[in-house]
C-alpha cells in the first residue's frame, strides 16, 4: 500500500467531454514516484486530453487531479514548476535554430542550457553538432530528441510524454525507450502514451485504455500471465480468407489478424483439436496451414478486455 508521500499523480472520478463526445469517463488511478507508467490505446482512447489535465492544461469536467501535493486546477503554477509535458505535435519553434529553441525554454524556466546540461547531455548530444540548424529543418528522431530536451530543461520531478514515438523510425524508437530508462535511474517519474502495444512491455505498469475508459491497470507481465483463454496461431496461404473462414467457424469466439497469423481463440469449453481445424480449412480450399498454440501478449488482452468492454 502507497503512502501518500510516494504518490507522483493521483486521479480521482475524472470526466472530460466535448460537446457529447466523452473523452474521459471517471477515470480513478495513482501513479507511484519512480514509475515509467504507460497509456496504452489507440487514437481517441483519451490519453491526450488526460494528458493536457494532468499538465494542468486543459480543465476537467468533474473529478480531480493532483500532482505530488498540488492541485492541477488551483495550483497550475507550481504544477508546472515540476512538470516537463512533450506533446504528441512537434510543438517548437520551427524558424528557431535547435539551441534558441533550448535557450527560450530554459530562459522561461529561470535556468539555462549550461545549468542544466548534465541532465540532457546524453539526449542533446546526438543533436548537438546540429545546434545552428533550425528545428523545422530536422529528422523526425531528432526533433524528438529535441523536443524531450526542452521538456527536461528545468529538471522536472514528472515527465509526461504524448505519443513520442509516433511518426518515426524503429531505430528512434529503440533509443528513445533506452532514454526513458535512463531517466528513470535519475528519479523521474514518467507518464508515456502510445499506441503500440509492443511498449507495453517497456514500462513498470500499464493502462489499457479505450473510449475514455481505463479497461486495466497492472503490470504488463500480470495482464499477460492473467490471459487463461487458449490462443491459436493459424496460417494459410490466404490470410484474408482465412479470416472470413475462422470467423464463421461454429466454435469461434475471437479471430484476429496479427502480422502473417490470425490468432484464433475458441468459445469457452470447447477444445477442437487442430486436426478438426485443420480438416476444416481443408474443407474451405486452404493449403500450407500452420496452427501453433502460443502465449497472450498485450495486444491479445487489450482486444480481449475491448469486447468485454
């Protein structure tokens, strides 16, 4: 049990809408001090807007939010004294050179980039050589190195990361997650949304989240050990076909594509043995067919929890 003390963010009934679209709906979680914790979920899930609240931003409907001690509405100052927030848009200064861009966020904060610059030096290095280049003119890797720079200028206790790896590369993506565990040795608690399930398994704990609702909160390893269905990895040599046939399978209760498989899951109680499915696609012209059972991974439980949802 978490002593206050420990507690980065506690959220408490948190409910956002526009117009009658529900972005966020009584959403009830506390993050640890030292965590890296992820949202995880696709486009419109609500981890923007609950972002934009937790950086006192934007405000909420009902419900509260504090952050280590304050407030994020009658306490925005001092919130984002602590705060470093790096929205999922390249928000900085495209006309600005790479280091008026750090100057100008650390002339804000009352420091400055030779202050600070043993906290950024493994992130600003790989851009440094590049400092008279303006920010507009970058690769999509380093105005995300840029852009986490700025947001750690003045040596925030909370990191809060929207979507930082959408839009770029595989190898930028591998070394902005190697940042992020390197941050996390200092004492930094970090808040990251994504939509990629495979860095679930990056963070300490996750969020599931989908149309304003947190479906999950655990540790990656605990949601993917808790999966007791049986899953079956399927192949043929037609993949759209063998989904539309694994769907209207009689014993069928999910068929999802993943990759050059369909992960197939049956109606609980049943077992057909994978001579009886493999008869059957036989049946329905399929050759090359492959079934392998196999272990749940995140995305597996987050489509499972969305049908339950």
């Amino acid at each position: 049990m978490e002593t206050q003390n420990q507690i980065a963010v506690k959220v408490g009934q948190l409910s956002r809408s526009y117009g009658k679209v529900k972005a966020l709906d009584l959403l009830s979680f506390q993050i640890v001090k030292g965590e890296l914790f992820g949202f995880i979920g696709p486009d419109g899930a609500g981890k923007t807007t609950l972002f934009r609240i937790i950086a006192s931003l934007l405000l909420p409907d009902v419900g509260s939010v504090k952050v280590g001690d304050f407030d994020t509405v009658k306490d925005f100052k001092e919130i984002r004294k602590i705060t470093g927030y790096m929205p999922g848009r390249f928000s900085l200064y495209h006309d600005l050179t790479v280091e008026e861009n750090l100057n100008f966020y650390a002339s804000i904060f009352g420091t400055s980039l030779e202050e600070n610059y043993e906290l950024i030096k493994d992130i600003y290095s790989a851009i440094e050589p590049f400092k008279k280049r303006r920010a507009g003119k970058l690769s999509g890797g380093m105005k995300q190195k840029l852009a986490l720079s700025c947001a750690l200028i003045h040596k925030p206790e909370i990191l809060i990361l929207d979507e930082p790896t959408t839009g770029v590369d595989a190898v930028s993506r591998v070394e902005f997650w190697d940042m992020l565990k390197h941050l996390k040795t200092m004492g930094i608690t970090i808040l990251v949304s994504t939509p990629y399930m495979d860095e679930a398994s990056l963070c300490d704990r996750v969020a599931l989240m989908q149309k304003g609702k947190i479906l999950t909160i655990d540790k990656p390893e605990s949601i993917t050990a808790n999966f007791k269905k049986e899953i079956r990895a399927v192949r043929s040599d037609n993949i759209y076909q063998l989904i539309i046939d694994l769907r209207e399978y009689r014993h069928t209760e999910s068929v999802h594509p993943f990759g050059q498989d369909v992960h197939f899951i049956e109606k609980g109680g049943i077992s057909t043995t994978a001579t009886e499915l493999t008869d059957y696609l036989h049946q329905k012209g399929h050759h090359h067919i492959h079934i392998q059972n196999i272990n749940a991974g995140i995305e597996d439980c987050f489509m499972d929890l969305m049908k339950e949802e």
